[in-house]
C-alpha cells in the first residue's frame, strides 16, 4: 500500500472517485470522434483536463453533502 494514513481515506474516497467519474464522462463526451486514435487521445486529454477541475470541488463538497445526507435520512 502507499502507507497513507487511515485518517485520510476521505481524501483518497474523493481522489479515486473523481478520477473514475471523469474517466467515465470524458469517455462518453469523446466517443463521437471518427478514428480510434483520435478518440483515444481526446479521452486521455479529456480525463486529465476534468479531473484537474473536479478534485478540489469533489474534496471541498464532500463534507458538506455528507452533512445534507445525514440531515436528510434517519437512522434504522
């Protein structure tokens, strides 16, 4: 493992998340592309531009859509 500490898995949540959300969405945005290497290359650009954009918002919203969550459901 790469010996981060436990405390912060929320951090590591939102890194992983992020990245595979943006993955996902360039993914789809670049599917009209005509050839495979153009597709290829405007995903990867894609990803790498969105996920740079989304990583601080997805860190920085966490804590607060986790609060409306919890304010927003009851316990079992």
């Amino acid at each position: 493992m790469l010996g981060i500490s436990r405390r912060y898995s929320h951090f590591m949540f939102a890194v992983i998340q992020s990245g595979l959300t943006c993955l996902i969405a360039a993914g789809i945005a670049s599917f009209p592309m005509v050839t495979m290497s153009q597709f290829v290359v405007h995903w990867l650009v894609s990803w790498v531009i969105s996920w740079v954009m989304m990583l601080p918002v997805v860190v920085l919203a966490a804590p607060l859509i986790q609060s409306i969550s919890v304010r927003l459901t009851s316990a079992d």
